[in-house]
C-alpha cells in the first residue's frame, strides 16, 4: 500500500483537485478508498497474498480508520507528508 500510495496517489490527487477543492477536501477519503481497492487488487494479482473488501461502505470506513491512524502516527512522530 505505501508503494501504491507513494506512486500513483500524487498522480490520482492531481487529476481529482477541482473535485477535491468543490467538495471541500472530502473527496479525499474516494480516493483513499480507490487506494485500498488498487492495493487489494494488486496484491492478490501480483503477490497471491490479497485480501478483500465486502464492500464499498466497509472500504470507506477502513479508509477513514487508515487517514486517522496515519495522522495520529505523523503527529506522534513528527512527519510530514
């Protein structure tokens, strides 16, 4: 997921910042969600090891406990995107 998210993020955030400005930043967490999908798809593709999602509610909600788990985590330690 860091991989993804250091490679093709930036891209995806770039291509979506009229959206993400006219809905006030929270089209971020579709894109978070879109992240989590292209992980799992990748890593069972790739890998053999992936997981799945039952749906798109539950990909919000781990996308959600992801974004604040990462911003409590760059807080604690002092990182910066």
């Amino acid at each position: 997921m860091a991989l993804l998210n250091m490679l093709v993020k930036p891209v995806v955030e770039v291509l979506s910042l009229p959206l993400t400005i006219l809905t006030l930043g929270l089209f971020c967490i579709i894109i978070n969600t879109f992240m989590l999908y292209l992980t799992a798809w990748v890593s069972g593709g790739l890998f053999g090891v992936g997981f799945t999602i039952a749906n798109f509610g539950v990909a919000i909600v781990a996308a959600i406990v992801i974004s604040i788990v990462n911003g409590l985590l760059q807080g604690l330690f002092g990182l910066k995107n």
